[in-house]
C-alpha cells in the first residue's frame, strides 16, 4: 500500500472539482476554468457517486482555450453513464492524450486541443450526488524519484 501511495504522491496529480454535493448539469471544472493536459500522457476523471436517483451522463470535452470557445467537443468514447439508482459506486473514465485532436497539419500531441473539461447532462433531481475527481499521469516521472518499474491501471 505505501508503494501505491508514494505513487499517487509524486506521480499522479489529483483536482478536486466538487465536494459530494447535489448536482446540476455543468462542467466540472466550470466553462472559465478547463484543465490543460499537456503535462500528462494520460488522464481521466473519478465520479464517487453518492445517492443517485436519475441516470447521469458524464462526457469529458476537449477545446482550444481554458475558456469554453465554439471548438468545443466530445472527445469520442471518453463517457460514463452512471445509472439511477447506482448508488455509492466509482466510474473512471481515462482518455490517453495522443486521442485529442490536433491543430490541421501539427506534428505534436497534443497540440491545440488540449484543454479539457468532465460535462455532466441528465441531472434532474435533488437527490443526485458526487463527488468528482481529476488526474492526470505525467509523460515522465521526476528525476528524482527512482525508477520503480510499476504502474497505476484505472479499472472502471
């Protein structure tokens, strides 16, 4: 377990972007706020549902800006439906980064979409809760650290 954790510690970059709170449709972080992925070869969201009573869709968005712009999109496969009455359950989505698109004719990963944000649609209720997470898994881990020769896999 202490390997896990030293892991988590100087690898893995953890967000919360809400406390268990009842939901609404928005994006987790807010439309002014998307997280930039470019430090990281992977990442996804943790959805801790609480007490669940209307089916949830949860989408992550790639876009061009911190700042929603009219780029805005699905980045494909990369959702979860959490089903009414999933209660007390976790949903992972992961999306490797080399999946967002690209600006027309760029050689990088990614390159211009690379801000990202979880959209959360179908909550219609006031007895939704959940509490979401982001991570992100860096290309390379510190120089300082040893190399262990292991790695996290997400589950879901």
């Amino acid at each position: 377990m202490l390997h896990f954790l030293n892991l988590i510690k100087h690898d893995i970059v953890l967000t919360l972007l809400n406390m268990e709170t009842v939901l609404a449709d928005a994006n987790f972080p807010a439309s002014t706020a998307y997280i930039d992925i470019s430090p990281y070869e992977r990442f996804g969201f943790l959805i801790f549902a609480g007490t669940v009573d209307t089916a949830l869709t949860f989408q992550v968005l790639q876009d061009t800006s911190a700042t929603e712009t009219a780029d805005v999109k699905n980045i494909t496969g990369a959702v979860v439906i959490v089903p009414a009455l999933g209660d007390d359950k976790w949903y992972a989505i992961e999306v490797q980064a080399a999946r967002l698109d690209l600006e027309p004719g760029a050689t990088t990963t990614p390159d211009l979409f690379k801000y990202v944000t979880l959209k959360l649609t179908g909550a219609a209720g006031t007895n939704d809760y959940a509490c979401i997470v982001f991570y992100g898994i860096p290309y390379t881990s510190p120089a300082t650290q040893p190399n262990l020769g292991e790695a996290v896999s997400v589950v879901g």
